[in-house]
C-alpha cells in the first residue's frame, strides 16, 4: 500500500492542475496555488513534478495517447453521421485539455518539448482526416477532387486547432465555462463538417443539415 501513494498523489496533483488550467489559463496558475489547492506542501508538488513544464508535459502526454486513440478510428467512418460524431468527440476531448489549446502559442514559445511534439499532433491530425475523407469516398458519400484533398485536410485542421480560440475571442468572459461547453463543441462540429459541404452527395448534404437542426437547432435557424 505504501508503493501506490505517490502515484495516487501524482495523479491528484495533474487533475487538480488540469482543472485550474482549463478554469483559469496555464500562465495564470502558479505551482503555489496547485499545492494550496491541493492541499499538500509545496516541497511535496515539487517531489513529483519538479517544475512546471513537468506537470505540462504530462498532462500534454496523457492527451496525445488519448488524441492518437481516436484519430485511429477515422478511417472507418463512412457517412456524415459518423463523422459527425466523430468531430463531436475529438472537440469533446481537445475541450477536456482546453488550456492547451486557449493558450497554445504562449506554450509552444516556452516549451520546446510541447513544441515539437504539437507538431506531431498537427500531423496525425491532418493523417487521420485524409484517411476519413478517403474513407467518406469510397463509401460514395462525397465526391473529393484528389487535388483538394491536402487543402481540405489542412482547412479541417486549422478548424479544429484554433475553434477554441476563435470561441474565446467571441466571447471571453463565458467562452471557457462548463455551461457553454456542449453549444462550443456543436459549433465547432458543425463548422468543419461545413467545409465538406461541397462535396458531398446530395443525400449527404441534405443528412448534414438535419443533423445540425437537430443538435444545434439556433445554427440552423
């Protein structure tokens, strides 16, 4: 029992710091406020993550297994429905690690480590849409030029790297609140299914629009 303590406390320390990341921005949080709220000594913070960029890192680390997870299921969607749900989810997870995504710029400029790995990130999401795209026509669910295929990619990506952050720009007091969560990530679905409109087949698009009535009926509207 004495060996699970200091995982158990190591993992209490990266989910108190993912909350108050999220609530109030990576610059904004002190490791002094984790340890008060948390509870525990400061010297005892530091015994697990020595410094800052450590409790980054992890918790970065924790989401890119998580991320990876998912882009692998890309290539089996086949219909806008499935893709729905699957834009849905990866904004449901990017929105469970938003500190990383509301201040990205800011820690990518003092974080060499996250730098080059959120690179990697930009790839495997770019990856993962091509094949989903692929998938989508093969399936005769929309009719892609293979020409356009990198710049729909690329445009699907930026979408969802930065819709975050476009929502806090829109509205910075509320954007990031709990209650506000479930409407963002819908937006942010809708948005970059949006940018497939054009291919895809009438049925499709037709499937499209009932899905954002029926999920997002303002947008709709």
């Amino acid at each position: 029992m004495v060996k699970k303590a200091p995982r158990r406390t190591a993992e209490r320390i990266l989910e108190t710091t993912l909350t108050l990341f999220n609530r109030f921005g990576e610059p904004n949080v002190s490791t002094t406020l984790i340890s008060s709220e948390l509870g525990i000594s400061p010297g005892n913070l530091y015994y697990h993550y020595p410094a800052k960029d450590e409790l980054i890192n992890a918790l970065f680390d924790r989401f890119e297994v998580e991320l990876n997870g998912l882009l692998g299921a890309a290539e089996q969607v086949r219909d806008v429905e499935e893709a729905w749900f699957f834009f849905h989810s990866l904004f449901e997870l990017i929105w469970q690690h938003r500190f990383l995504y509301r201040d990205l710029n800011d820690l990518l400029s003092k974080n060499r480590r996250l730098e080059t790995h959120f690179q990697s990130v930009l790839k495997n999401k770019t990856y993962a849409i091509k094949g989903l795209l692929d998938g989508m026509a093969r399936a005769g669910a929309l009719r892609n030029d293979a020409r356009e295929l990198d710049t729909t990619a690329t445009s699907m990506v930026v979408v969802l790297t930065y819709w975050l952050s476009f929502e806090y720009v829109r509205d910075p007091r509320h954007a990031h609140e709990a209650a506000n969560a479930q409407a963002a990530l819908m937006r942010g679905a809708q948005h970059v299914l949006n940018l497939l409109a054009p291919y895809l087949e009438q049925g499709q698009r037709l499937h499209l629009v009932k899905l954002v009535s029926a999920y997002n009926p303002t947008a709709a509207a």
